[in-house]
C-alpha cells in the first residue's frame, strides 16, 4: 500500500523521467523507471540525479516553456500578424473556456509541481544523508530555478504588469506538490498572490539559485541546457528591470561574466551548443514533445506549418544594411510574405529563455532608466549589440535629446535583436505601451494602456472548481 500511495504522489516526476530517457543528448540515459517504488526515487545518488535530469525534461513542456509560452507573448506584440492557429491569442479576444489558454496554464503549473515533488524528495534525501550538503543546495537550485522561470512567464501572462506594493493580483504560488487526493481537495483552495508577492517569490527562488548553482557543468552542453549561477543571474537582471529596480538589474548584469556575443544573431538560434552567447535555452531533439503541432521552427518556419507571419512593422525596424533582415528572415516572393528564419530545424529547435544580448540590453536599459542625463555607458551597450549586425550604424550622445530618446532607441533594438524568442508583448506593457490600430488589418481596433487584457484570462475550469478562491482577471 505505501508503494501505491507514493505511487499516485510522485506520478508527475515519474512521467518526466520516462520522457528523459529519449534525451540523449541531454539528460541520463538510465533514468528512474516507472515500475520501480518511488520511495527508491530518492535512495541513493544515481536515481537523485536521473531525477533531476527529469526536471529540466519536464520545463520541455510542448503547452508551456517548450515554445508555446514564448509564442504566445511574441502573437499579442507588434512584430508578427495575428495567428488564427492560435485561436484569439493573438488578437486579445481569449475567453475563459479558451483551449489554448487553459492548456498552457496546465502546462506551467505541472512543471512546477514536478519541481515541488523533486524538492520534497531531496529533503528527504538530505535528511537521510544519502547526499551532502553541496549536493543538495545544487539540486534544490536546479528546482527552485526552474520555478522561479515558470513563475515568471505566468504572471506576466497571467497578471499585468509590476507596479511597486500594487494589490493587483498576480498569481497562485504553488510551493508544495499536490498528489491524486489533495489535487482535489487542497489545491482548490491556493488564492492568488499579489503582483508584489508573486514577484518575491520569483526573486527568492532566483536568488536561492545564483547562490548555489555552479559557474559552469560538467560541460558545455549541460551548462547551456542545465542552470548554472550565471544563468540565475541573467534572469534576474530581467526581473528585477521589469520591477524597474535598476541598481539591481546592472547589478545582476555585471555578474553575468562567462558569456560573450557570437559571431551573429542567429548562431546563437541556430546552433546553441555551440554559442558563447547562449546562457539558458530548453533542449530539444527531434523525439520530443513539441514534435510537428508545437515546436518553434514548425509554426514560424515558412516550409513548416508556417503559421506565424512578420509584420511589416518589425521588417521596417530593420534597415538594408542589418544583418539580421538577410539571416533571421525569410521572403516568400510568391506570398510577398515574411518568415522569421532564426528555428531552422523545425523539431528540435530549441527554446530560447536568455541569451547574452539581453542581458546587454538590460543593462543598458537600466543605466538609461536611472541617469539624469543621457548615459554613454548605455550607448555603448546598445552600440555592441547592433554593430554586431549592423556595422554602418554608430549610435553617439549626440543622437538623443534626452534620455527618454536613448530608451525609446534601446527598446526598437530590443525589438530588432530579441524578436521572436518570446519578448513582444512583455517589453511593450512593462513601458506602459499598448498596441497600436490597424494591427493585422486596417479595421483593428487600438488596445490602449492600460488594459484589462493584457493579462490573460484564468481558465474558467479552474475558477469553477476553486470555491470561490480563485478570483478571475477583470474584463473576463
């Protein structure tokens, strides 16, 4: 019977480490089998660390940080056409009952409780000191940083955007696992948290992580698939530029040091493994969840399933001389239409969440916030990032009247660089910028700032079965 009931409570994490033993370039190719006790999950080092190769397995999640997140903030910016694929997504017209809402709120909140399962079996372990000290703090960091990452992708789907000791609320904070008795009885109970306290959270888990996570893995392949303290950094130079604390943003930035620019934009799309200026992208190969229906490079690539489009606004961001229109887009002269080219492998593309360029532009952003004056230090920041792509093109002091000018510029080249890796629509709410008319068609109508809809909908299965808990987004 104890075998039964750990059984139905470590079913998730089981199931992520079935799916790791197709990973083999990444992930132990002698993982935790099903039929085993999952009491034994936790007995002894070899199955703890297949246990947490199935964590980053899990973060593949084909609804969720396998692509689709990423996606879904790109189709509600500026730089792609609207994506009837992915229902109204893209055109701000979701419902509660929507589909493809609902799938990708299940896909968040299952990674995260498979990282809550692992973390109460690796207290376990240290408690019966199958491990050490050094090895728990790691492997908690693997957890609490995977976390820490879905968290954030979900609130900023899921809640507007930051505003300091705001009541606005953000979302539920999972931090235990729920099994097949208190799904049902307990975990419709879990409230949402405030925008502040959700933010708390993804900086504590973080935090935690650049702690106790090593510089570099065993190699290169792991370090750039797996977390490392420079990893945890990276993200936080994010969050804490989304929160708009700016000592901290350049703070976290500058920790950043084992990373560099590649030789171009897409090198770093195109063949991660072997980028410097990769930090943390989720691993795919071809045998993987995302496969043909949710996959990058099929849904933006033009001989794929071709389902997102690039907008004119963003081919007008680029000038003849950039690099970037030539490499990372691709023209259809029959259509007249544009492709993004960064995924080129169409189903083992992996899924980008930080690359060495933002952390520049997050740093640059963030001297420019906080000067009085227009920030060279900034300047040059934005001119490393585009003289890679565009060398004809220096920017100097002289270019910006002020420094809202230099910020304006770094967003566009946030735009130029980052576009299509899951950036869009967050960049434009956290500065307070809305979506423009004629968006898609000349009819759109303009989504002025601030809106009701900038956050998605919680999913109307969910509200129901939460007895009142769970309190839907306005406007829905």
């Amino acid at each position: 019977m104890k075998t039964l009931r750990y059984y139905t409570y470590f079913i998730t994490l089981l199931s992520a480490l079935l799916l790791a033993s197709c990973d083999k370039e990444v992930l132990d190719e002698n993982p935790f089998h099903m039929g085993d006790s999952a009491d034994k999950m936790f007995d002894k080092p070899d199955n703890i660390a297949a246990a947490n190769k199935g964590l980053y397995d899990a973060l593949q999640n084909a609804e969720f940080l396998g692509g689709r997140a990423q996606i879904y903030v790109d189709i509600r910016g500026l730089d792609v056409n609207p994506a009837t694929f992915f229902g109204q997504m893209s055109v701000f017209s979701n419902s509660a009952s929507d589909g493809v809402t609902e799938t990708a709120w299940q896909g968040a909140y299952r990674t995260v409780n498979e990282a809550n399962t692992f973390l109460v079996g690796i207290e376990k372990a240290k408690s019966h000191n199958i491990i050490t000290e050094e090895e728990y703090k790691v492997y908690t960091s693997d957890a609490r940083f995977i976390r820490g990452v879905v968290f954030f992708y979900a609130l900023n789907l899921w809640g507007q955007m930051y505003v300091q000791d705001s009541e606005n609320l953000g979302i539920p904070l999972v931090l235990r696992p729920f099994d097949g008795i208190t799904a049902f009885t307990e975990a419709p109970l879990v409230k949402r948290a405030s925008i502040d306290e959700s933010y708390k959270q993804i900086l504590e888990d973080l935090l935690y992580a650049a702690s106790n996570l090593p510089p570099k893995r065993n190699d290169a392949y792991e370090g750039l698939a797996t977390a490392t303290s420079g990893a945890a950094n990276a993200l936080l130079s994010r969050v804490y530029l989304y929160m708009k604390n700016y000592d901290k943003a350049i703070e976290h930035a500058d920790k950043v040091t084992d990373h560099k620019l590649g030789e171009t934009t897409l090198s770093a799309l195109n063949s991660p493994s072997e980028s410097p200026e990769v930090i943390f992208f989720v691993a795919m190969n071809s045998d993987d969840n995302p496969n043909t229906n949710n996959a990058l490079g099929q849904h933006y690539g033009s001989t794929k399933r071709a389902d997102i489009t690039v907008s004119s606004n963003y081919i007008n961001l680029l000038s003849d001389t950039d690099a970037r229109k030539k490499e990372c887009l691709h023209y259809e002269k029959d259509s007249k239409t544009w492709y993004c080219n960064k995924y080129r492998k169409g189903s083992s593309d992996w899924a980008p969440v930080i690359r060495y360029a933002e952390v520049l532009l997050n740093k640059a952003e963030a001297l420019a916030q906080k000067e009085s004056d227009v920030s060279e230090e900034a300047i040059k920041l934005l001119n490393e990032v585009h003289q890679r792509s565009d060398a004809t093109k220096t920017y100097t002091k002289a270019n910006f009247a002020n420094k809202s000018e230099l910020i304006d510029e770094i967003l566009l080249e946030r735009r130029r660089e980052l576009a299509f890796e899951g950036h869009g629509s967050f960049d434009l709410f956290r500065n307070a910028k809305g979506i423009p008319p004629g968006r898609g068609a000349a009819t759109a109508a303009a989504i002025d700032y601030p809106s009701n809809y900038f956050a998605l909908p919680i999913p109307s299965h969910d509200i129901d079965k939460s007895k009142g808990n769970l309190i839907q987004n306005k406007g829905y």
